[in-house]
C-alpha cells in the first residue's frame, strides 16, 4: 500500500507540475511577468487543499477546514478536466505554430479557450449537482403485497452530507418526499460523507426528521459511514431522526413485504463481525411474498437474484459523477445506474443525491427515485 500511495502521489504531484507550467505560460502571455514561485506556492496550496481540509479536521478551526474542502473539492474536478484539455491544447498548438502563428497568439487564444470550456463545465456541473430530478420506474412483483395492491417507494441514495452537502440540499429532498407523498422511503448508504461532525454541528438531524413516510424510513451503511469510524455515534444520530438503520437485518412491513437491509461491503475491512453472504441474509425468508434488499455498492446484483430478491436498490457509484468516469463505473459493475431485469429481479441503481468531493455533475444529475411497485398472486 506504500508504494501504491507513493506512485499516485508522485504521478499526481507530475501532473501538478505540468498543469501548473501551462497555467504559467498563461498567465505569462496575458499578462506579462508573473512571479513563479508565488504561483508555485499557490498551486501546491490549492493541490493539497482537500487533504488539508480533510486531514486538518482535528486541529484547524472549522471555517477555515471548510474553506480548505471546498477549494480543494474544486480543485479535483478542475484538476481531471485540465488532465484531459490540456494535451488537447497542445496538439493544436502544434499546429497553429506549423501554421506559422505566434506563441504570442495562439497561447492566449488557447488558454482562453480552455477557460471558457472550464467556466461552462462549471455552470453546468453545478446545475446537474444542485437540482435534482425525479426518476420514476414502474416495477411489477408478482407476489402478493397483503392489502396493498402497489406501494410508493422513494429513495434517494449517496446523500453524503457533510462539510459540502448540507442542509440546503437536503431540504430539497425533504421537499420533494412532501409533494411526493410516498408510501415507505428508502436511503440505501452512504448519507454522511465520511465525518459526522458537520452533520451534528449544523443541526442536519432536525431537517432529517421531516423525512416522514407512513411505512417508516429506513436506510443501510454506506462505505462512507464506516470511513468515518464513527458508526454508533451515526446509528444514535439517525435513530434521533426517526430513520432506522438496518444492517444485516429484515424487517416485515405491512405484513407482507420483506425489507432486507444488508451491511456494505467496507465492513469486510472496519466491522469485526463483518457481513454476511446474500445466501444467508435471505435464507429463511418466505419467497411466496416480495422480498426488497438494500445493498449499497451493486457489486452482487445477479448473486441476489439467484438468492430470490424481487427487487434491489443500491447506489455508491454516483455514475461516474464527473464524465468520462462514468465508463470505469460501466466496466466496475454489471449495472452501474439506471435500472434492469437480471434473472427476473428488478435492480435500481441510482446515481445519488449528493456529491462526493466536488459539488458538480458532468454526465449525471442528482436524483431521487420513485418506485410504483405494483403487487400480482
């Protein structure tokens, strides 16, 4: 793990250095001399921003550690767009200059120009982050559902609240769960973003509680919950919001539909008891009536269809978040967002409500989802 840490911080701290060298011919041919060693300073401030923000936690005043996350938040996603502009940039640079332009000409011109595609990712990834849509799946169980013949299920997964994600945000969803009227609302992992403390400081389990449903609301751990290592403290603060978190547990609600809340797959490495398989958190469960499992991270969609789930909700991969990554999370899992049928199991992956790291979205939208669950013998 060493040498891993040491390569990512030696490729990444390149990376830096080639960004920042760009940034200095720039600034250079904008505006005439520019100090490199300021800029330096500067630019390796900002590069280290959110680990500052992040790590500094325990001994920086917290308005200074926010500022700290959110530049280096920012950062981030600047950071793998000007990665994937830059050499782009270059090449046409290489071109102007076999044209016979200036580099006094073509190095604004360029600069100016990945600027301006910057300043729109910007606008747009905030929009996408910032205003949620609903996303609405109708699902059919052919299984009976007691005295309900459908169920209204809202969930919104990856919350992430924190020293990014606050109580703004999160009184959007509570909005929504209002003029939605659902049934039962389901928060399937990851709604703190890894420290609890802002969550606790700025009085986000007060808002929590007006998530009010009249089958309950239930969440599972996500694999930010156990990052934070704070999980009692966690499990205390969601049952003060009325939010019951299940891991590895079932409870039956209405009498007839099975909600099966499973421990994420983190625990394997921070819980000492564990998880258990998919095999055994279902065995013993009656499959003549719905079954609907929780697992955070959709690494084992077909191994729970083949166990008997009717239907799964998960999220954790945020699809992607920031585009193109959204073709790693394509090859990570079988279904990386959205919804399908696997093995006659109805699996919903959503793309999260929140944001990890920057508060932007290139390529997907924060989203709630709606489930009209119809039930059939």
């Amino acid at each position: 793990m060493f040498v891993t840490i040491s390569v990512i911080l030696l490729v990444y701290s390149l990376l830096t250095v080639y960004i920042g060298w760009h940034i200095w011919l720039f600034l250079s041919a904008v505006f005439g001399t520019v100090n490199v060693w300021a800029l330096t300073a500067v630019l390796a401030l900002t590069a280290l921003a959110y680990m500052i923000g992040r790590a500094g936690r325990r001994f920086l005043p917290r308005p200074l550690g926010a500022v700290f996350t959110w530049i280096g938040a920012y950062w981030l996603a600047l950071f793998e767009y000007l990665v994937l502009l830059l050499p782009m940039a270059d090449l046409a640079a290489l071109a102007l200059r076999a044209a016979g332009l200036s580099s006094g000409v073509y190095i604004p011109a360029l600069g100016w120009t990945v600027t301006g595609i910057l300043a729109v990712l910007l606008i747009v990834g905030s929009r996408n982050a910032w205003l949620p849509v609903v996303r609405s799946y109708d699902i059919a169980i052919p299984k009976p559902g007691g005295k309900r013949r459908e169920l209204r299920i809202l969930a919104a997964s990856d919350l992430h609240l924190g020293a990014i994600v606050g109580k703004r945000h999160l009184n959007r969803l509570v909005k929504e769960a209002e003029r939605l009227r659902p049934d039962l609302i389901l928060l399937p992992g990851d709604v703190i973003d890894d420290d609890i403390a802002p969550y606790i400081a700025n009085d986000m389990g007060g808002v929590m509680r007006k998530l009010r449903a009249p089958l309950g609301v239930y969440a599972v751990l996500g694999n930010h919950e156990y990052y934070g290592r704070t999980i009692p403290v966690y499990l205390e603060q969601m049952e003060a919001a009325g939010i019951r978190v299940l891991r590895d547990e079932t409870v039956v609600i209405d009498g007839s539909l099975q909600l099966v809340g499973r421990k994420d797959k983190a625990s394997e490495g921070h819980d000492p008891e564990g998880r258990l398989p998919i095999g055994r958190l279902l065995d013993g469960l009656d499959r003549s009536k719905p079954i609907v499992l929780m697992d955070h991270q959709p690494a084992e969609l077909r191994l729970a269809a083949e166990q008997g789930a009717d239907l799964t909700l998960s999220g954790h991969t945020h699809r992607g978040q920031l585009a193109p990554n959204h073709l790693l999370t394509k090859r990570l899992f079988d279904l990386d967002w959205g919804y399908r049928v696997i093995g006659g199991m109805h699996a919903v992956v959503s793309s999260g409500f929140g944001t990890w790291g920057p508060p932007l979205r290139i390529g997907s939208r924060s989203e709630i989802i709606l489930l009209r669950v119809r039930f059939g013998d």
